[in-house]
C-alpha cells in the first residue's frame, strides 16, 4: 500500500474498530510489529488461511471474445440488415400445421372438447416426436376411436 493508502486505512480502522480484514491487510502492509490481538485476528481471520497468489497482469490485460464483440459494435452502428429485394412482409402469413405447437395437454384438450380428429393428429406428431412413448400414444388413439364409434 502507498503511504496515503495505509493512512487512510488506518483513519477507516480508527472509525471502525471491528473491521477485522481492514486491521490485517494495514498489519500486512506496514512495518510495524504486530501487536497480540492482531496475530490472533491473523490466524482466526478467514482470509488467513487463503495463501496469497502472484497475480498475472499481462493475463488481466487480455481481451475476452465478448469483449472484442463489444468493441466492434461500439464503433459503429453495426447490424443485420436484409439483403435488398427480400424485405417479404411475413406479418399477415398463416402459420402452417407443420409449425404448430403440440403438447399431450392440446391433444387432451381437445379430447375434453369432443375434438376426436384434432386430438388423434396431436397424439400422432407426438408419437412421431416422441418415439419412445409410441405406445402409449397409440393407446389413447385407440381410447379416442373408441369414443367415436359409441
């Protein structure tokens, strides 16, 4: 610590007594010896079992990628910008079957509803997602036709 650094430190200590990690790091710092309560503090102290580490400045000085990224946009007003002639308004385009979102919870739904078509073309996609749980969805396809014949 520079001198100003430890007077200050010092004038923290006077203002408050019970900082205990302010009392070493000034103890550490000065060439003064220590006197029985700060070595007690010393080896009571959390921070006193934590060796210190060489710190590697020229590691600190490294840019990171996100870093670098941020860099380069500050520069300048960079962003994605379609290519000329596709600025297609998608806005009033109907979602087609295929992207429609599919839950076990629709299909029951539906079933609740009297919605037997709908809730068997769930229950396929989701046989056909979830391949592993085939047979339980063909049985409640099965329970739906079921419903339908009666």
């Amino acid at each position: 610590m520079a001198t100003n650094d430890l007077r200050s430190a010092t004038e923290l200590l006077k203002r408050y007594p019970w900082w205990s990690a302010q009392r070493l790091a000034i103890a550490r710092n000065s060439r003064e010896s220590w006197d029985e309560e700060t070595k007690l503090i010393a080896m009571l102290h959390p921070t006193a079992l934590i060796a210190p580490l060489d710190i590697d400045c020229e590691l600190l000085k490294q840019e990171s990628t996100d870093d670098i990224i941020d860099r380069f946009l500050k520069l300048d007003d960079y962003r994605i910008v379609a290519k000329d002639g596709s600025d297609e308004d998608l806005s009033g385009k109907e979602i087609e079957d295929e992207d429609e979102l599919v839950s076990e919870e629709i299909a029951e739904i539906y079933k609740n509803q009297g919605l037997y078509d709908q809730a068997i073309a769930t229950y396929r996609k989701l046989s056909l997602l979830n391949s592993e749980k085939s047979i339980y969805f063909a049985r409640l396809i099965e329970e739906i036709q079921d419903k339908q014949k009666k």
